[in-house]
C-alpha cells in the first residue's frame, strides 16, 4: 500500500510548526497544571532535554518510545522531546493493567520507556528514562540537574529536521473488533490542525485555553496536546474525575477560564442530563467519538449552550478528525446531525457495496483520503489492506488514491449532509436475522424519549439463545417510559429487531470515554426482575424462545402448548391460566371461535359500494397512475420495476412506512438495489412515497389525501403483507386483513378503478388434510376453514382475505385475485430473499448435511420474473376482472417436491446429503443450533410444535393437492404469452444460481 502524497504537503512539518510558535509567544504558558505554569520556552528546552537522553541512547527515526506517564506536562513534555528526537510516541494510558501495557509494548518492539515517578518500575525494557521532579515544583529541579550536564551544544542540535511523513504517533485502536490494531499516525495528519482551535468562529480576542481533559491513551488527546500547542494555545490540564461531578466541571471551567474543550460524545450526553448549562462559558466545544445523542444536544442548545457546539468526525487512521459541523436547532428539529466539512486537505467520499463512489443522494460506507491518512497498522498487513484500498481517481484519469474504508454506515441527502446511521460491523445474527445494534439505538433515540442508548446481544444463561437488550437513560429520568418506547420502536423495527428495556441512570464509560459495552452487558444482565405480569416478549422472548417453551410444556406438563397461545397472553399469569385449562379439557372451544371470528371478519366488507362508471385500462393514454403496496418486498420490488418499464405508466405511488419522503424513497431504491435492480433517474422520478400504514384506516393520510388518492389511482396493485410463520391471527389480522379492508375503501373512493390482489396459496392451507388431488382457481374456499386451524396465522388471515374478495367478485367489484406459490428467485440471477423459508432452509440443511424426508410435499417453487410477468398480463386486460388466478408451476407441468428439491441440490454442489426421517432431521438440527447459529432459528416453532396428532406445521403439508392453472393459461395464451407457461417451474439451471447466490451472500 502506497500512502506516499501525489503533491508535497502545504503544510510545514510539526516539528517547524511548533517552534513558530516558541519563537512568536516565548513567555506566554504552553502548559498549566494547578499552580505550574510552563512557558513556550521552557516547554522547548524541556523537549530538548528528553530528546538529548533519547539520542545519547542510540535512538534512531522514529524509534517507538512507551510514554508512561500520569496525564499532565509531564507526559506533554514527553510526547514534545520524542518528536525532537526524531522518534514515534506511543502513549499508554497509566490506568491500562499492567497486562494490557505489556502487550502493547511488545506488539510495537518498544525498547525505550519514559514513565514518571509514579510509575516508574511497572514495566522493563532496555532504554528507560524517568522525568523525576512533581508538577508543583515546576520540574526545575530535573531541568537544572541535566543542565548542569549537558553542553549546550549537544541540547541546541535538537529538535532535528523531520519528513512530513514521519510517523509521529501510534495509537492502539480496538474499534468494534475487539482485537487491538496499531494505528501508525503521521505528522502530516497532525499539522494540518494547524489553528484548529482558533478558528473563524472564536468569539474572543487571544489565543484560547484549551482544556485538557482526554485520556493519552484517546487519540483525541492529541487534539488537546499538538493541536493547541501548533496554534498557539495554552493548555489547561483537567482532573478527569471532574467528568463524574458535571457541577464541579462547570464551576471549574469558568475558574479556570476554560474556552475550548473537546468531550466525548458518551460524557457530553451524561453532563447534559444532569447540567445543561455545564458548558455555557466556553466558547467552542467539540463533541465526539461516537455519534452525539439527539437530545443532548438538544438539551445543551436550550440551556445555556457554549458559543460554538460543534458535531466532530474523525477515526484514528485519519489523524483524529476528518470533518466538523457547527450543531444548531436547526440540525435537531430535523432530526439529524451532520457529519460536516471536511477538514483541511481531507477527502470524502460515499462508497456503495463494489466500492465505487456514490455521487449524489445515497446510503453507503464513508471512506477518507487526504494528508490526514495514517500509514495503516503496524505490522499487519492483513487488516491494512482491508481497511485501505485503492480505488480509480476519476479526477486523474489513469491514477489511483488511497482511502481509509471507515466501517461507518452513512446517509447523503440531496443538500449535501452527510449522517452517521450506524457501524457496518456492529452487525449481531439473532436467531439467523442479521441486526445492525446501531440502526436500533438510532431508532430509540429518535423517539424523542431518551438521552441515550446502546443495544448488545446477550446470551441465555444455558447459551442457548440470544436476546437483544437495550439500555437506557431516559429525557425524564423520574418516569420508566419503557413500554411507550417500546411501541415507538415497533412502529419502525421488524419484530426481530426490538430489544428489551432496561432503564439505566446512565450508561458506563470505558477510560476513553465512549460506551463500555463489556461492562453494559453485566450491568444488564443483572437486571431482570420477573414478576406474573412480566411480559414474555418485553423480557426478550423471540420465536425460538416459543419453541422451547412448547416443547417444555409438553415435556414437563405434559400439556400440548401451540405457539398461537403463547403470543396471544404473553404474561406469565395470563398464560398459566391457559395452561390450566389445557389441562382441563376446554381447547375445543377455543378453536370454535377462532374460526367463528375468521368467518365474521370474511364479512366486513359487506357494506362497501362500487362508484357508478366502468373501470378504465390502466394502460391506455392519459391513465397509468398506479397505487402499489408492498414495494419493500420481493415479489414488488421486481413488479415495481417492470412497471417502471411501462412507457404507459405516469407514476407510481408506493405506500411505505417511513419518516420523510426522501427516506421512503430511500427505502424503496435500497430494497430494489438489495434484489439486483437497477433503475435510471428518470424511471426513479416516477416513484411516489405515499407515508403512511395499512393497518391504519386512510393509511394514516387525511380523510382528503385519501380522497385524493382514490380519484388519481388507475389501477392498485396490493401485495403488501405481514408474514410471519410463528405469530397468530390477531397479529397479523391489522395488516392482511384489516389492511385489505382498507384497501377496498381506497377502491371504491374516487372513480372507478381495478384491484389486483396479490395472494399466496397458503391461503388454502395443508390441502392434504381434505384429501383433494386439485385445488381449482374458481371454486369457493370456505371448507378450507378445516385445514386453517391447524395452520399459522399468516395463512388465516390469508384465507379471511381471500374469502372477502370472493364475496366481492360475486358482487360483481373490478377485481382479480394471484394467488402465488412460493416464489423463490430470478431466473436469470438467481437473486432471491435470503430471510424466506426456503434460503433458511436451504442453507441449514447444507451445513448440516441432512434434508427431511417428507413425501409429495411441494412449495410450488417458481422464478419470480415468470411470476410478475404472469401478474402483469393478467392485469393488462379489463377480461380478466372478477376472476382468480394460480401464479404456480403450470398445473399440466412436473413441479418439483422438496425431495426432488435436495437431490438436486446434492447432484449440482456435489456434497453429500442425506435424507433422515423428520423428527431425526430436526434433533440434529437443534443439536448444531447449540453450537452456531441457525438461520431456521425464527421458524423453530413451526418446526418443533406438534399441531396434528403427532405431526409438526410443516409435516401436515405432506400429499399437497395440486393447483389448476386454467385460467392463467387461458389469460398468458391471449396475451400471446403462451411461451411463457413453459418457464412457470423452477428448472435445474435456475436452482443452480440461486445457489450461488446464497452462497455468495455468505450463507
């Protein structure tokens, strides 16, 4: 890796810089430290001294020398004679054991050692010099004893001349990692901070007094040191207890007349919350190391805040800060904190997933290039070049530049603002879902309710699962706002991604002060206090925690728990009570209802009128106006695309849960880049984000947006859904069912138009069950009630949805039903949905070698680009209204069974797979899940719950009936599409890449 600079830097060296300013302001104090004052020129012939020891011990360039010492003039001294030496400082932080100070030493061949009294002794090595002598004498005893024997000469060589690129520093740097990384810091990046402090927005005459409160072992301790002392500054040494007391702070920062100060984000959130108006007398403050809190900023800014608040980004392989933003209530009323300008001679850029630079609006990897790059890690080349690449210099033809990937995802809006969301690798599997802990803490902090927040993953206490736990601090700290949090963030976060709540009176600090997440985890593992109204779920319950709970009922019990019950009385007490009537006899019932209120619901819709006129073609001239659900889906996102296609379609306006328009948009663009797609800037105009919800009538909208909505529609395509295979009807009953409903009031508002309504054949059920060799598409499906009770509640709500527009097509409503197999991928990619089913499935069954033996059970596996082709013929003709279709392998065609699936599997990757009895499959499949993670873990209640005699959900699938496709083919065959009926099943060519694909994906 070359971090050699194309041009010379524009800069003078460190060294060059801060003898300037011994020259410019010798008797104005460099340091102060209680009652010592060290002076610009007594700083420089203390420097001289270290470096002359240094030098008659064989010091070569930049040779690491250790600096122990207690944070003060002392260790600045030390870092100032080093540099004059020509060495490379390696601060170590003193309250570092003596464990971690050895291993940084050895892992940086460290063989000479400054350390203070107080610590001297604590570690050998070859060359070790102790600066003796107390700050409060002023270190004049130790200078006047080497003065006395050292010729000038020798001291008046010092400081020697140093490239621009010396390696000044190294930093050790665990990041999100945990594995220590040595961060080789140059000058270069140093210098360039060149008046940092004094900036255009210093409010006060002089240069300012920089508190110095930072621990040496933070690289932004440099800020405090070299970035104050090249611009003149003096430096104010602060006890960094005062961090613990924020009233003690605030009355010392106006003692001692404190201007400037940079404080980590996590000690900004906890003086805010307990004194706002700790930093009202300075006149700037930075803040970072991680990503500032929302509302602490908020706080300060309304009460009492300094002159100046600035938003700092920078990593330590940018030479401690790469971009800067001055913070005002601006920034906060639109929820969003900018990362900021570059600094000096520093260059961002927005990367996508090949690398390649984003220009414009979009979410993808910061990367920075400038002087500010560090020379990579010490000694590992590995994570070196990981983290620094090359990349084409499109502003040089032919030429390359150096960037430093900083993990760090970010979003660029369309005014320039670059915002931190979250780290790229503070990704943590959950039960085979990858979770961003980052995106969660976003979510919770934007609720408006906290201070602060950070998500871990923490384990069961027999290993077995995992949970995510939030902790918090909340805005009011009298109050436990848990459980409105908690409905905030479900408004936002898939199920899987919503932690459980602990509130805290404020999250621990590691010594650099950014959160300590080690120590969070044991504060929050201490925390659970279960009571009988202690909800399952609000304890960290997920679906795998279901399953064991069942299979504990039913072996300790004795009693044959569904997971249904367990979701619908998540309390202890409410789901003891059902148990005791388990045990008692009184299920039956409970089914009767249910199937009763699946009845009710199929009825809601009886009261709805058509508006008087004829539906239009929505593909004729002056229509294409298209309302789409679903477009954070699959199946949609390509639907979407061909639909862009269209030279006929005007618009298409997509409902999608989200906060702003651009961050519908956003959504929508991720989701169809995620499934290979790629769309222009002109079809990209075409798509609409309508904000809002279908489980909430008018989807949220005002009764005359909605209105509005249903006179611009020419046509509504809905596949927006809930699935999931573990949760009950009344779960998914807001979105599928009440969601559909909405959707046929958006229908019959505004003028006449058509519904294309996407289903699933699960809303038939375990057809088996019934005996049936065929399910026709127009024969009615009310007996299927029978097969539903022993089905998930996805499939019920589909069959109550799918019985509604029945009732509908009978009354003679413009609408035509899809009922989809499973559609598993593009037939030409092999993109598919790596968190359905069948990926899950698939990829477990791989790695454990083994696939279940289930007889004539098939999922109708299809291509998707068959399927949204099929669709979209379909609803090409006004003929096909009032009809239903099967979008399923061509019923005259051979589909495969999910035996047929493996040994395909087998014969194309060439492994060794065997098929095992059910039941023997799935003990060692959980056995392997006691190891590594599962990605069937979120489907295990499905898996292990015996809901027919002894037979699991899936198991009840076995001798499916086939589906007819008569009208599909009668639909593709007018369309001229009759080719089309031959690519309708999943062929080996088509399996093979989905293959690739998940495994690619790293499945």
């Amino acid at each position: 890796m070359d971090f050699a600079l194309k041009d010379p830097s524009p800069y003078p060296t460190l060294v060059e810089l801060i003898l300037e300013q011994i020259l410019q302001r010798p008797s104005q104090s460099a340091v102060i430290q209680e009652e010592c004052h060290i002076t610009f020129s007594q700083l420089d012939l203390y420097a001289r001294i270290v470096a002359h020891q240094l030098s008659s011990h064989s010091l070569a360039n930049e040779d690491v020398v250790g600096l122990l010492t207690s944070q003060g003039a002392q260790h600045i001294i030390g870092q100032v004679g080093i540099l004059y030496a020509g060495g490379t400082v390696l601060p170590l932080d003193p309250t570092l054991t003596d464990d971690e100070i050895q291993m940084r030493l050895k892992a940086a061949n460290v063989k000479y050692l400054i350390s203070d009294s107080r610590h001297h002794g604590r570690h050998t090595v070859a060359h070790d010099l102790v600066l003796t002598g107390g700050v409060s004498d002023g270190l004049v005893p130790w200078a006047t004893q080497w003065l006395g024997e050292i010729p000038f000469p020798l001291l008046a060589k010092f400081p020697l001349k140093l490239a621009h690129d010396h390696r000044s520093h190294i930093f050790f740097t665990t990041g999100t990692t945990g594995v220590p990384k040595a961060v080789q810091v140059l000058a270069r990046g140093i210098a360039r901070l060149q008046n940092f402090w004094n900036s255009d927005t210093q409010t006060r005459d002089g240069p300012q007094s920089v508190g110095h409160i930072n621990s040496v072992g933070f690289d932004i301790s440099l800020l405090d040191i070299w970035g104050a002392l090249i611009s003149g500054c003096t430096i104010t040494v602060l006890d960094r207890e005062l961090c613990l007391n924020p009233d003690w702070l605030a009355s010392t920062l106006k003692q001692k007349a404190i201007t400037a100060m940079f404080f980590s984000s996590s000690l900004f959130s906890i003086v805010s919350r307990a004194n706002p108006t700790a930093f009202s007398s300075l006149d700037c403050l930075f803040v970072g190391g991680e990503a500032p809190s929302l509302l602490a900023v908020e706080t300060v800014l309304r009460n009492g805040p300094p002159n100046h608040l600035f938003n700092a980004y920078g990593p330590t392989e940018c030479s401690i800060l790469a971009t800067t933003h001055e913070l005002t209530l601006c920034d906060v009323n639109q929820g969003r904190l900018p990362l900021g300008r570059p600094l000096n001679d520093t260059e961002v850029f927005v990367l996508n997933e090949k690398l390649e630079e984003i220009v414009g609006e979009g979410s993808g990897e910061l990367a920075l290039g400038g002087i500010g790059l560090a020379r990579g890690y010490l000694n590992d080349v590995a994570n070196t070049s990981k983290a620094f690449i090359c990349i084409p210099d499109k502003r040089v033809p032919g030429t390359t530049m150096t960037l430093y990937r900083t993990g760090d995802l970010v979003q660029r809006y369309e005014n320039g603002d670059i915002v931190w969301r979250a780290r790229l690798n503070n990704e943590v599997k959950i039960h085979g879902y990858r979770v961003n802990l980052g995106i969660v803490e976003e979510t919770l902090i934007n609720t408006g309710l906290l201070m602060s927040a950070a998500v871990v993953k923490l384990l069961s206490a027999d290993g077995l699962t995992a949970s995510l736990v939030a902790g918090v601090t909340f805005k009011d700290c009298n109050t436990d706002y848990s459980q409105l949090l908690l409905m905030k963030a479900r408004k936002v976060l898939p199920h899987y991604m919503v932690p459980q709540v602990v509130s805290l009176a404020s999250l621990p600090v590691n010594r650099n002060g950014k959160t300590d997440r080690k120590e969070l985890e044991k504060l929050l593992l201490k925390a659970h206090d279960i009571t009988p109204d202690s909800n399952f779920f609000l304890l960290g319950a997920t679906s795998l925690n279901v399953a064991s709970l069942t299979i504990l009922a039913r072996e300790v019990l004795g009693v044959s728990l569904s997971a249904r019950a367990v979701y619908e009385r998540p309390t202890l007490e409410q789901l003891a009570s059902h148990i005791d009537r388990v045990i008692g006899g009184d299920v039956l019932n409970d089914i009767e209802k249910s199937k009763q209120q699946w009845q009710s619901d199929a009825r809601l819709a009886e009261a709805l009128v058509l508006p008087d006129g004829h539906c239009p073609d929505w593909t004729s001239e002056g229509e294409g106006r298209i309302f789409l659900t679903g477009a954070t889906g699959f199946v949609a996102a390509h639907l979407l695309h061909q639909l862009l296609l269209l030279p006929a379609v005007q618009g298409i306006k997509c409902l999608v849960r989200a906060k702003s328009p651009e961050h519908g948009s956003q959504r929508i663009l991720e989701n169809l880049i995620k499934y290979g797609i790629q769309v222009s800037e002109y079809q990209s105009s075409k798509i609409i984000p309508v904000l809002g919800d279908l489980s909430h009538p008018t989807f949220g909208l005002k009764d005359h947006a909605f209105e509005d909505l249903g006179r611009w529609t020419s046509i509504i395509f809905h596949l927006g859904a809930q699935v999931n295979y573990n949760q009950p009807y009344t779960v998914h009953r807001p979105a599928n069912v009440l969601g559909t409903l909405h959707i046929l009031k958006l229908l019959v508002t505004g003028r006449p138009k058509g519904l294309q309504y996407i289903s699933s054949i699960a809303a038939v059920g375990p057809t088996g069950l019934l005996k049936r060799n065929a399910v026709s598409e127009e024969e009615p499906i009310d007996d299927y009630i029978d097969c539903l009770v022993y089905e998930n509640g996805y499939a019920q709500s589909q069959w109550v949805a799918d019985m509604i527009m029945q009732s509908l097509i009978r009354r003679k409503f413009p609408i035509a039903v899809h009922r989809l197999g499973f559609v598993l991928c593009h037939s030409e990619t092999g993109i598919g949905n790596r968190d359905d089913f069948m990926s899950r499935l698939v990829t477990d069954c791989i790695n454990l070698g083994a696939y279940p033996l289930l007889p004539n059970q098939r999922k109708e596996l299809l291509p998707v680009d068959y399927a949204v082709t099929a669709i979209l013929a379909i609803s090409s003709s006004t003929r096909n209204l009032g009809r239903i279709f099967h979008i399923t392998p061509d019923y005259e065609s051979t589909s495969l069974d999910m035996l047929d699936v493996f040994r395909e599997i087998q014969s194309l990757l060439d492994i060794p797979l065997v098929g095992l009895p059910y039941h023997q499959w799935l003990a060692q499949l959980q056995l392997r899940g006691m190891a590594k993670d599962l990605r069937t873990a979120p489907l295990m209640p499905m898996l292990t719950e015996k809901v027919y005699g002894d037979k699991t959900r899936w198991e009840i699938y076995e001798f499916m009936a086939k589906f007819r496709t008569d009208n599909t083919r009668e639909a593709l065959i007018a369309a001229q599409l009759g080719e089309l009926i031959g690519k309708s099943a999943m062929d080996r060519n088509t399996l093979a890449r989905y293959l690739a694909f998940i495994q690619q994906n790293g499945e």
